[in-house]
C-alpha cells in the first residue's frame, strides 16, 4: 500500500485576540496538553496580548493545523541597534509546540516560517534563549543552525503570577 504524502507545513500567521486562550495554554505547561476552554484570561493578558498587538515590533505568531487548532507560537521581537551595521534583530522567545504533537516537523516549521520573517525584515540575526534544563530544546536550535555564541543573563524584578519564583 503506498504512503500518503507527507501535509504541508502548517502556515505560521499572526495571533488574533480568538487565539489567546490557546497560546496561554501552550505557555502554562510545555510537557502536558492544556485545553484552552480551561485558561482564564486576565485583563493583565488581555493588556498584554493588546500591547504586542499594537506594536509593529512585536509579533505573536501562531501555527495552526489543518482544522485550525493552535499548534505552536512563539514571540518575536525586532531590535534596533547599532551593531551588525545598523541592522535590526529578531529575538524570538516563548517558543512551543504541543506535547502531543511533537516529532511531527512543526517545530522545524514554526522557526524556519519565523527565521523567514526575519530575514524578509531584513534582520541581521535571529536570537534565542532557552532555560538551561531544556536540553531537548537546545539540540532542535543547533539542528536549526543556530550556536550557543554568547552566555545569557536574567535578573528577575518580580516574581510571576502563578509562577513563585520564576521571572
């Protein structure tokens, strides 16, 4: 019997105030699925998802799946500098993929669609953190091409609602 050929990588877009609910469920537990009829979205969200929305800086992109389920988001930011020859940069951040639909590609669809973003910007470099304990994390960005090139630093200035701790 012949194998069906493989889908087209879902396109990544950006986020709508509807997809709320199902980015904060991907961001509240990146090893187990979060139904996004459970999420409670705050005004705090609501202000923030607004402010992202507002400024062309800033993009929350979603990859959807063939019947429009929220897969994966991430967060990129574009920076101005003066390095890299006046060149902007894009820092992408709060990537995630379903836990249940990972070693599908779509990971390697949601960076790949991002990096293309970029570069179309015209972006000098993309640029990622990744908490040192997700080492799984950290090999899926070498096997994208990107190198551990500089040693990251955070100073948390409150704790996260829900979050002790963590900032």
């Amino acid at each position: 019997m012949p194998t069906a050929p493989p889908r087209p990588a879902p396109a990544l877009r950006p986020a709508t105030r509807a997809d709320l609910p199902a980015v904060l469920a991907l961001l509240a537990d990146e090893d187990r699925v979060v139904d996004p009829a459970t999420v409670v979205v705050t005004e705090v969200y609501e202000r923030a998802f607004a402010a992202i929305d507002a400024d062309p800086r800033n993009e929350l992109l979603v990859l959807p799946d063939g019947d429009g389920t929220v897969v994966g988001c991430l967060q990129a930011t574009y920076i101005p500098g003066l390095g890299k020859g006046g060149a902007e940069r894009a820092l992408v951040e709060a990537v995630r993929i379903r836990p249940d639909r990972r070693g599908e590609g779509l990971g390697r669809a949601l960076m790949d669609q991002a990096v293309d973003r970029a570069r179309a910007r015209g972006c000098a470099l993309v640029q990622l953190t990744s908490d040192k304990r997700r080492e799984d994390a950290h090999r899926f960005y070498a096997a994208l091409g990107f190198a551990r090139s500089h040693e990251g630093f955070k100073l948390a200035l409150r704790a996260l609602p829900g979050r002790p701790g963590r900032a």
